[in-house]
C-alpha cells in the first residue's frame, strides 16, 4: 500500500513557483489586483441597492440556456430585508431542473462578493410559473435566430 502523502520525498518545496508566471517569479510592480465591486456605491444600510444588486445576477447564467438568469426572467425580486442580508426570489424554467443547485450556488457567490452583504438566501418558487413571456426581447429574438420557438 503506498503511503500518500503531501509532498514526494526528495521534493525541495522551495522549487514549487512563487507565481503563476512564465518565471514562476511574482511581478513585484504589478498593481494590486482590484476587487470587481470596488466601486459599487452602497445606500445608508452599507449594501448595495436593490437594482444594483439584480444587475450583479447578470453574471449568473443558466448553463442549459447559455444567457442570464435576470434576462430571462428567472428572478421576481431582491430584497434587502435587514442589514447584511439579501433575499432573492426567482423561478427555473421546470420544477425539475437538474442545475438548481448551481445555480443558487451561483447567485450565493456573486452577490456575497459584493460590499455589505454577509448573508444571501435564495428561495425558488413555481408561483407564478416561468413561461417564454418572460424573457427579454433581445434574448427573445436571438434564441428565435437560432431556430427556437420561444
């Protein structure tokens, strides 16, 4: 049985990279990398607004349909119901999507990346259901370009 560990004897841990660069060296004069929500204003509760908050779920895509869960028209609302906390309501286009899961994994991340937010709750619901209506007229008009029926 091969006993596993670690590192492999022999192995100098000083010739593991310091960087990810063609050197392996870091570049001591490149700036800091900045925080992709540096410059999102926040309201008097320390978070960011509502709308600005729903605008950062346009990273969040639905991996079946390849655009966003906000354009779709996935999400019914984001609230802010107290300090640090953000509750998403939103839909799926079925009941049984198998990407549930990553999706509210995503929503999770992105919006507690953003400055005031330490806690983020996403409750799906069927009521009102998803229907084809609900998407937005460029998504529409493309997904109709690529031969949809939507």
């Amino acid at each position: 049985m091969r006993d596993h560990t670690v590192t492999d004897p022999g192995t100098d841990v000083d010739d593991v990279p310091a960087a990810d660069t063609p050197t392996g060296e870091a570049d001591r004069d490149a700036p800091e990398p900045r925080h992709p929500f540096a410059d999102l204003p926040v309201e008097e509760d320390g978070m960011p607004s509502s709308e600005d908050l729903m605008n950062g779920l346009r990273a969040v895509v639905d991996p079946e349909i390849g655009y966003n869960i906000v354009d779709l028209g996935l999400v019914y609302e984001v609230t802010k119901p107290r300090r640090g906390h953000v509750h998403v309501l939103m839909t799926l286009t079925s009941m049984g999507c198998p990407l549930t899961e990553v999706i509210h994994q995503q929503c999770s991340v992105i919006l507690g990346a953003m400055p005031g937010v330490d806690r983020v709750e996403v409750e799906f619901t069927f009521s009102p259901p998803w229907s084809t209506d609900m998407i937005a007229d460029y998504v529409r008009e493309e997904l109709r370009a690529m031969g949809l029926n939507v």
